[in-house]
C-alpha cells in the first residue's frame, strides 16, 4: 500500500517510498490518501510454481 506525505509548497499529498517500477506494477489510484484503493503487484520473471517464495511446496496439480 502507498504511503503519502503533504507537501507543503502545493498544499497535496505526494506518494513517498515508490516501489522499484522494474519489480512491481502500480494497479489502481487513490483519490485521496485515506481510500486505500491504489496498491502494487510484485513482478516475478518466471513461472509462479518454481518461485520458493511464492510456492514453498511443489503443486499438488498436474503440470504439462
């Protein structure tokens, strides 16, 4: 979830500790910072099942 910060020379919130963009996707927005609707999908660079964070144990389907 993001985190906002005011600032203070335009009088808005600015969204502070943006994720790396070449690890996570940005979905959603927030139209103001108490709607908690914008939040970040991390980005693996392979197939879920083989990443051990993601899957811990192998799947218990089949794959072809």
């Amino acid at each position: 979830m993001p985190k906002y910060e005011e600032d203070p020379l335009l009088n808005v919130d600015r969204e502070v500790s943006v994720p790396d963009p070449k690890l996570f996707i940005g979905l959603g927005w927030d139209k103001d910072k108490d709607s908690k609707q914008k939040h970040y999908r991390k980005f693996y660079p392979e197939e879920l099942e083989k990443v051990k964070d993601v899957l811990p144990v192998e799947s218990p389907f089949n794959s072809y």
